[in-house]
C-alpha cells in the first residue's frame, strides 16, 4: 500500500476547491487529531494506492476518516438513547481503515468510566496494521483490530447486542448482505456520511437521531432495527 504525503499543497486544493472554509475544519477535525497524539489516521487513501486488492475490493471505499465531532457527537447521543445498557452494547467499527474510530471511542470511554468492549475491522491488512500502531501508541497495547470483511467477522463472541459504526464503508449490495448477517442481534448503527440511507430503510432500520452538517463529513445518522423513532 501506497500512502500519499500530505502538507500544504492539500491544504491549497482545499482552499481553491470552492469550499474556502475546509482547510481550516479539515485541521480542526482530522489533522489535529494526529498532531496531538502522533497517530497516522487524517490522510486520505484512494484505493487507487491500496496495493494489492482484498476481497471484496470492488464493493468498498476508498479510505478517509471521521471528523472528531461527529464520533463524539455519536459517543453522547448514543449513551444517552442506551442509558445503562450502553455497556452491554460491544462497539464495532466497520471499516476501520487506520482506527480513528476506535482510538477516539476509546478515549471517550474511558472518561465517561464505560467498561463497553470496543473492536474494529477492516478488509484491508495494511490499514489495520496502521491502525494496530496507533492503538499501541496511544493505549500500550494493539487493540481488538481485525482483518476481516463485514462478511467473515463473527459477531457471536460479543453477544446478542452491537452497536457499529461505519463511515460510507461500502455499497448497497454488501450493505445489504451485511445487515442480514445481523437480523437476528439487537442493533444500534452509527453512520457517517449515510451514502446507503435508503439501504438501511429498506432492511428495516429506524432513524433514532440525525445530524446535518454542511458537508457529507458532517451528516451522522443514528439507527436501530428494534427501537422506535424518536419524537
């Protein structure tokens, strides 16, 4: 896998993109993340620099991570919907790509005093390689980071109840293949940048909470397949 550098010359396309207000809140959000703790995880991937394919390759995305608010907007929406039973919830990251998810949810929890497990997947080996680095920089230790598919990760260790985050991880058909794996837990979903909305609509799924920003990097939904929409 190839990874792109990143400076100043990104930060100019930025600016010249149209969207004269990105440079800044690309820093705020994702590069200021790794300068604070001196993790790799705000640099954009194409899969164009994957290396050599995974399976599944042409039904994924390329990979790009979470602005910070978002995961934490997420973080306190979804402990106030769960309440006492947001430990018993195992977090999974799907399409973890280099972690940031998990690394941040795991500062997160920590603070709050949440015991919830906390794991990740991605198709990719070395974006999880990457990701492992982070955790064991930031936490002393590697993490629950896996290279698995959403199709072959075995959801039966972590109990009836998951609550997944995914960031436009991939398409409709894997999206689809991948929420019939979970019909049967109890399931709350955090998205970010929603590309499949429908999808989730179509398998059953509820919108408990929305957040709309003026980029898709700052829309998040928050769904369940057992819960009620909210008022």
């Amino acid at each position: 896998m190839r990874t792109p550098a990143f400076g100043w010359r990104d930060y100019w396309r930025m600016l010249t993109s149209g969207r004269p207000w990105l440079p800044w809140r690309y820093f705020r959000e994702a590069h200021a993340f790794d300068l604070r703790r001196g993790t790799d995880t705000h640099a954009r991937i194409p899969k164009a620099d994957f290396g050599a394919e995974p399976p599944g390759f042409a039904e994924g995305t390329f990979y790009m991570a979470s602005w910070t608010s978002e995961i934490d907007w997420a973080f306190r929406e979804t402990r106030t919907l769960l309440g006492e039973d947001f430990d018993a919830f195992a977090f999974v990251d799907v399409g973890c790509g280099k972690g940031k998810a998990v690394l941040r949810w795991t500062e997160l929890r920590a603070a709050a005093g949440s015991a919830q497990r906390v794991h990740g997947l991605d198709y990719h080996a070395p974006l999880v390689a990457i990701a492992r680095r982070n955790h064991e920089k930031l936490f002393g230790n590697p993490g629950f980071l896996s290279a698995e598919g959403a199709e072959t990760f075995d959801f039966a260790p972590l109990g009836g109840r998951v609550l997944c985050y995914l960031y436009n991880p991939f398409g409709a058909g894997l999206m689809r293949r991948f929420l019939t794996r979970l019909r049967e837990l109890d399931v709350v979903l955090i998205y970010n940048h929603p590309a499949e909305e429908a999808t989730l609509r179509e398998m059953g799924y509820v919108a408990l909470r929305t957040k709309r920003g003026d980029c898709p990097n700052a829309h998040t939904v928050i769904y369940a397949n057992r819960r009620q929409p909210a008022n």
